[in-house]
C-alpha cells in the first residue's frame, strides 16, 4: 500500500506558502492506519526496546502515541500546549515552521532513568520534537527514539535532533 499517495495536501494552510500534510485522509483510511501504525511499532517491538513511557505530541501526535504505547505495554505522556495541563508541569520554548509555541508536560509524568520514545505526525523544521526531547531530559529521562509518520526532508529537521535516533515511515 502507497502510504504517501494517501495523504493529502493542502496549498497555503494555515499560512500562505505552506503546503500542509493532511494525514486525516490516511486516518480515516482503517487499513492504511493500521499498516502505518505496525510499521512505525515494528522495530521497537522486534528489538524488545525497554521502552517505560511514550510521550505524544499534541494533538496529532496522540493519534499514533496513544496506540504505540498500547502495543509496547508502556504508559503515555501527553506533551501539551501551555496552558492545558492541570498540575505542575515543566515547559520548553520552540519554533514551528509557521510560528512558536510552548510544550509542557506534568513534572511527575517522567521518572530519571526511564526510557522514552518521543511521536509526532510529522518533522518539518524539528523544534517541535527537540521541545519535546529536552523535556524528556530535564525530568531526567532517556530519548530511546523519535518517531514520526512524515518528514519533510527538505526542511532538514533531522539535522537539529542529529543527537537522536530518528525514524520516518514516509519522506517527502
Ligand atoms: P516542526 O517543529 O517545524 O518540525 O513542526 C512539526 C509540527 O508542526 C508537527 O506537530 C506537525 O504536525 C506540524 N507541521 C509543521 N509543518 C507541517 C506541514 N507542512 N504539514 C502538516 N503539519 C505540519
């Protein structure tokens, strides 16, 4: 199954002169889901990878999170915009290709030594999931991996989390 041709774009979303990467074609798609999620879980489950919690990226990054750490029998640790978390939580600033924002998880949601693999939908630019890394560190815990569904070779995202094992199951 051609994944990539699943996904569809959209000219100048949310900006003008983005091309944005609409993965609710393949979401809704059951076997193409499916497929993107066994793929993307494949490595982790045939390495038997120890892997204690995986954090997701709000919000699409949830989507494939919340079924990784199903399938990998680990907690789950949403990474959320500021704001949205109800108990004490550590921040990191970033920048998106259309703009900056904040991640924040809960203080507690992380032990020191655990074993953390970090899911978004997409890299573009990279800040998103370097934010979500360098939380992972400052509650002390281990960056296993980084996972997406897309990346946008072109944006050269994987250069600034070069310190970091980073997987895509579809480049464009
Ligand atoms: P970045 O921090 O630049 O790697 O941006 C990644 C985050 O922004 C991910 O959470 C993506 O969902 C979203 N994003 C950035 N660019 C696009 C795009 N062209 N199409 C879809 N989502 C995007």
């Amino acid at each position: 199954m051609d994944l990539e041709k699943i996904i569809r774009d959209v000219p100048d979303f949310p900006k003008q002169g983005i091309v944005f990467k609409d993965i609710t074609t393949l979401l809704q798609a059951g076997d193409a889901f499916r497929q993107a999620l066994n793929r993307m879980m494949k490595k982790y489950l045939d390495e038997d990878a120890g892997i204690d919690k995986v954090v997701g990226i709000e919000a699409r990054g949830f989507i494939f999170g919340g079924v990784l750490a199903y399938k990998l029998g680990c907690g789950f640790v949403p990474a959320r915009k500021p704001g949205k978390l109800p108990y004490r939580s550590v921040r990191e600033e970033y920048t998106l290709e259309y703009g900056s924002n904040a991640l924040e998880v809960h203080e507690d949601s992380i032990r020191p030594g655990e074993r953390v693999l970090v899911v978004d939908d997409l890299l573009a630019t990279g800040g998103t999931a370097l934010a979500a890394a360098r939380l992972v560190e400052k509650l002390g815990g281990e960056v296993a991996g980084i996972e997406f569904l897309v990346e946008l070779s072109f944006l050269h995202g994987r250069d600034r989390l070069s310190a970091y094992r980073v997987h895509s199951l579809i480049t464009y």
